[in-house]
C-alpha cells in the first residue's frame, strides 16, 4: 500500500504544488471576504482531482497493469486511491479550517466546516467507482457535472441553513453528526462497489 | 517439473479468440512464444500474469492454481511487459524506493549493480529515456526481485542488436540458476532460436505445436518443387505451400518425405511463414 501512495505522490508531484497554491489562495478569499463557499468548493475539487490525476498517470503507464501482474490484491490498489483522495481532503480540510476560524465561520455554526468537509467525502464516493468503471477522460466529464451540482447543493443547503425561518438551524450538531454519518455510509457503499468494479476489469 | 503450466486456456473477444491454448514451462527451460501480430501472445501471457480473466481453462505455476496463489507466491513471478508499465514521471531513484515498497524480495543493491551494467542515467526521469533504456529499465526491476520464473512479453521488439544482444545475455544468466525458467514472447524468432529450449507457436488463437527448438527445426525442412515432385510426395508429409513463380515451396516433414529431394533447413521465421500464408496441399 505505502509503495502505491508513494509512487502516486512522485506522480503528481509537480500538480501538488499548484493545487496547494490554489487551496491557500482560496482560503485567503474565504477569510478575506468572510465566505466559505470560496474555500469549501476548492477543497471539493481538490480532493477528487488529485486521485483523478494520478489514476491517469496510471492509465497512460499501463501501471494498472503492472501492479496487477505484481500480485497486488485488487482491494488495496482500491483502497489506496480513497486513501490518496482523503489524505487530500485532510489537508484542504486543515487550510479550510485556518480560513473558517480566521473568518469567524463558528459563530454561524460548525456546521459550515462539517459540511463541506463531508462533502469532500461525498464527492470522492460519487468519483471514484465512475474512474474505475469508464476510465478517468470519461470520469472527468462525469466529476465537473458532479462537483458544479454539489457545490450548488452546498451553496443552497447553505442559504437554506442561514434563514431565520429554518427551526432546525440551532441544532448545530445533530446536522454535523448527519452529514459525518452520510459520509462515511456513501465511502463504504463507494469503496465496495469500486473493488467489485475493479475486480471484473481487464487491461 | 514444471514452472508453469496452462490447460485449455480460452479468451474471447469480439473478433477474436483464444482457443485451447496449452503447453508448459519445465524448470531450467528457455521457452519462446512465437506467432504474428494478434495470434494471442500477449493474451496468454496476460491471462497468465492475471490482467486478463479467462473465458476457460487451467493456469498453475510450481502447481498452484494462479487464482488460489497467495501475494507471495504471485511475488515469485517476474514480468517484463511490452510497454513495461513503469511509471514514467519517476526516476530511478524513485523507482528503487517504490518498489522496495511493493514487492517482498526486492533488492536495491542488484537493482543499482543492474542500472550501472546497463548504464541507465541515474538523474532522468523514465520518461526521457530511449526505448532501449526503458526496456533495460524494466528488465532491471524484473530481476531486482526474487522470483523463479521470468515472463516477458516482446522484450526486444524494436531494440538494436547490440542492446537485445545485452537482454539475451540476462536472461542467459537469470535462467542458469537453479530453479528457474524463462517464458518470453517475441517477433524476432532469431533472438529465441538463441536462446529458447522450446518453441510454442500460436496462430489465430491457438497451438499449432508446442515442441522442443532443436527437435522442431530438425523435423521440418523447406522444399523447393515442381509440379512432377508435387504431385509424387506423400500429403501427410507437407504441412503448408507457397505457390512461387518458379514452382512450389513446401514446408515439409523431413523424415517423410523422399531422401533424394534437396531441401533447405526450415528457421523459425520460415515455420511461421508457411503457416500464416502458405496453403494446404490439395489431393487433387
């Protein structure tokens, strides 16, 4: 396992210093302009691209392949890509959550840092039994249509959550415990169905 | 015994097929997996190093069903596959770390005698290396890690002769040693007649013979023919013709056919000609 990561970090390790300039840059504008929907959908896109482009690597190598022929067990060369995406969505988590503390995101409710944390969980679910069933140009086209509707869901549940006329608004952490407990439902129910995709595939 | 061994091996595709493919790699043996372009090496040999699931069929290695071996047992198998499967944004310093990371018996310092033997740039990333040095990059982790048997697929296809000259001399070398066995697809049938034991030839899918080198290029024999000699030989003797200007060239059975007949002796690259175009012999 620590052998792939390590070989998909070597990978894209040109790509990582642009995405951890753009994770800080928006977190700067979430702290900035006090609005964390900057931040959130960086972290989003973040956490599914960075598993994305390593798979493509991969696909262009024909490693796929190789690692099969290796004797690795198709769970841990699926399982290593969830945990490539979630090391990600650690770390943009951790910047967004500079920015919601910096920005006073708190006095709104946790909530708003949950949530999006979720969400990252949520969308890498979504994305990556789509990357190992059709491949990652496929996928990308599936992960933008993916990643503007959930930043859209977010943006609503968000504005939704701000109304005054919301009764469930002060119940803070029964909606975080919500959302952390749909997460890791939808990373197990991914995580299972990506290893029986990938289990039937042949390169 | 036999390293590896397949029984009735069958892949379909659309438009193709493999079809009761089997034969075995004894331990100590060289064996070369000839056949043109899309007659179903490289499906044999991802089937045997499990990229492919069979449609049907049996695949052992030291009599162990492939689907039941444990990760070190798998780890036993070494490969080199045609576009090697390396990851290209790494250099060897990198790959050497990697690998360390991936299989059990890896060895750096063989790894690092191999690059120097090959003299691989030890500051470009793979991607920036020539065909040949990729290739030679991949024969190196191939042999940087314990392993009994040696798989590889078209591993000198495209390369000068100097460098498949230098790969025929390891493989040489890696097959001297006890216990161990070589499989190695090729199109370059000079390189295997070199190296190889035994000869397994696929043709649209399937075996036509799966015999040893020096005992096939003694049994066929090239006959060049005219219409009188044609029809005076025995049909059980020939085994494909070429209808030529001058008359017909026959792939034949030597002992078979009549003593007083001039033949030329049949290579590998001959065998594989008669056999994708030449044609049966007519009784009539």
């Amino acid at each position: 396992m620590f052998g792939l990561i390590l070989k998909d970090f070597y990978n894209i390790r040109k790509q990582a210093v642009w995405y951890a300039a753009m994770i800080v840059l928006f977190c700067v504008l979430t702290a900035a302009v006090r609005n964390v929907a900057y931040g959130m959908s960086m972290a989003v896109l973040v956490s599914v691209s960075v598993p994305l482009t390593a798979t493509a690597y991969e696909e262009k190598d024909g490693w796929q392949k190789f690692v099969i022929a290796s004797g690795m067990d198709t769970r841990t060369i699926v399982i290593e890509k969830y945990l490539l995406g979630l090391l990600v969505s650690l770390v943009g988590a951790a910047a967004y959550l500079i920015a919601f503390l910096i920005s006073e995101g708190y006095v709104s409710g946790w909530i708003y840092f949950v949530a999006p944390v979720c969400l990252q969980c949520v969308a890498l679910s979504v994305v990556l039994p789509l990357v190992f069933k059709f491949g990652v140009e496929k996928a990308r086209t599936y992960m933008i249509i993916i990643v503007v509707a959930f930043m859209v869901i977010a943006v609503g549940l968000m504005g939704l959550w701000k109304s005054d006329i919301n009764p469930i608004a002060k119940r803070d952490w029964i909606l975080s415990l919500s959302f952390s407990a749909v997460a890791a439902v939808a990373l197990l129910l991914s995580l299972y169905l990506s290893i029986k995709i990938y289990r039937h595939k042949e390169f | 015994m036999n390293k590896a061994e397949i029984k009735d091996l069958s892949k379909h595709y659309e438009k193709f097929d493999v079809e009761s493919v089997s034969f075995a790699v004894p331990s100590g043996a060289v064996v070369g997996l000839i056949g043109e372009n899309g007659a179903g090496k490289s499906t044999v040999i991802k089937s045997m190093l499990g990229i492919v699931q069979p449609d049907g069929g049996q695949i052992w290695f030291d009599g162990k069903v492939l689907g039941q071996m444990s990760r070190s047992d798998r780890q036993k198998i070494s490969f080199v596959l045609d576009d090697t499967g390396l990851p290209m944004e790494l250099d060897l310093a990198m790959l050497d770390k990697v690998m360390r990371n991936v299989y059990a018996g890896w060895h750096s310092e063989r790894f690092r005698e191999l690059i120097g033997r090959f003299q691989l740039p030890e500051g470009k990333l793979l991607k920036e290396f020539s065909k040949g040095m990729k290739m030679k990059a991949a024969i190196a982790v191939a042999l940087s890690r314990d392993s009994e048997l040696l798989i590889l697929d078209e591993p000198t296809d495209g390369l000068d002769p100097v460098v498949r000259d230098e790969i025929l001399g390891m493989l040489y070398d890696y097959n001297r040693q006890e216990g161990h066995a070589v499989l190695i697809s090729s199109h370059n049938t000079a390189d295997l007649e070199k190296l190889c034991d035994y000869i397994v030839y696929l043709h649209r899918g399937r075996v036509i013979f799966a015999e040893e080198k020096d005992a096939l290029l003694q049994k066929f024999a090239i006959y060049s023919l005219d219409d009188v000699q044609v029809r005076e030989i025995d049909r059980d003797a020939v085994v494909k013709v070429c209808k030529r200007e001058y008359g017909t060239d026959v792939l034949a059975i030597k002992e078979k056919m009549p003593e007083s007949f001039e033949y030329s002796k049949a290579t590998l690259d001959d065998i594989m000609l008669f056999y994708a175009k030449g044609e049966d012999l007519c009784s009539d």
